[in-house]
C-alpha cells in the first residue's frame, strides 16, 4: 500500500535519490521532498514545510504547477514536461498522482521528476495539438503571446515568427508590442534584454500532457 499524508507529516525529508519526489497537501503547500529538490529551491526539506511555490525562486511560474495539482485532484491523469526556474534550472518530466489519509481521502498529490537534459525544438508545434498546452512566463501573457515570445528568444524573425505561430506579420507586429507592454519596454532590443535577465531562455512555455 502506498504511504498516506500522514506518513509524510511525520517524515518529510524523503529518502529518494533520482530526481525528485514532493509531496503537498491540499493547499499545495509543501509536505514532504527529497534531498533532489533542495538543489532546485535552495532550501533542505525541513525549511520548505508549509511554504508554496509562490515563495520560492520560480514563483512567478507557480500557477504553472498549481494548475497540474488542481487537475491531479479533479480526477484527471497525465504526466508533463513543466520548467523549473530554481537556483538550478531545469525542463522536468514530472508524473503526479493524488496522495490520501488513512480514511482514503484525497489530501493533496505527490509527485516525482527528473530533469530533461536534451534541448527540445518546439519549432513544429503551434500550440493547437490536444497534448499541448501553452503556459505562462509569468507575465500575464495570452497563449499566443507566450508563442511568439518563445520563438523571439530563440532568436527568429518576423516572418520565421508568423509561420511558425500560424498568424499574419501583422498580427506579429500587435502581439509583439503588447508583449513589450507587459515587459515595459520600448525596443526589441530590451525587451531581449528582459527576457533574458529573467532567465526565460531556459523555460518552455508549454505543458505537454502525455
């Protein structure tokens, strides 16, 4: 039988060596982690109980992961590809499942992952595959903008841009002014600048469900 919450309540520093395994309650709050995951967070197992990923490093991408445990907890099944943006960054390839007490209620989920080490071209995929779901850089961007801003990291231009977003030069022209809105920048060039202090390079935008 698979250990309950209150397992991990009582022993949240999990003895796991490859990857990662995390356990959260309900809240999404950590419960329980590896020693894998302090390398992400900075922080050992017993210093992460009871905060969330809204106070860790990648906090501006927490709604990235809540939205998986929210669909785990809602019956849903299937593992993704998420970025992690920590004190190390890395694309994982993360399982979920929902973890329950000992009456057999759900009470939050428990997850394992390990980092993708291989760099993925996404230049094929638009965004409309039903195993394709576009996140968010953490910049309120619509799920076309997080396409085109993708693809502008990656160094493509305007019209390279447009095919592989499926969309006109001009609709690239509005989308591209009101990601620099977001960012509050005036220029191309910073908002290049921006996406990089920011670490974006290193994020996919997408969940991929599998």
């Amino acid at each position: 039988m698979d250990n309950t919450i209150e397992f991990y309540l009582k022993n949240p520093i999990i003895k796991h060596d490859v990857g990662i395994l995390l356990v959260k309650d309900i809240q999404h709050r950590f419960v329980a982690s590896n020693s894998g995951f302090s390398i992400f967070s900075g922080l050992p197992p017993e210093n992460l109980i009871g905060l969330s990923d809204f106070d860790m490093p990648w906090s501006e991408q927490a709604k990235i992961y809540i939205s998986h445990e929210k669909d785990i907890l809602s019956g849903l099944s299937y593992n993704v590809i998420e970025p992690l943006l920590g004190i190390k960054r890395a694309n994982l390839v993360t399982q979920k499942k929902i973890i329950y007490d000992r009456t057999g209620l759900p009470k939050g989920t428990i997850a394992t992952a390990l980092p993708l080490d291989m760099d993925i071209d996404f230049c094929n995929l638009s965004g409309t595959s039903d195993i394709l779901r576009v996140a968010d850089y953490g910049m309120n961007l619509t799920k076309k903008e997080s396409l085109v801003l993708y693809y502008f990291i990656k160094g493509f231009q305007r019209n390279h841009i447009a095919s592989l977003a499926k969309i006109s030069t001009s609709a690239f022209d509005f989308h591209i002014s009101n990601i620099k809105g977001k960012f509050c920048v005036n220029t191309t060039n910073e908002l290049k600048d921006a996406a990089y202090s920011r670490g974006l390079q290193d994020i996919i935008p997408f969940v991929i469900k599998r």
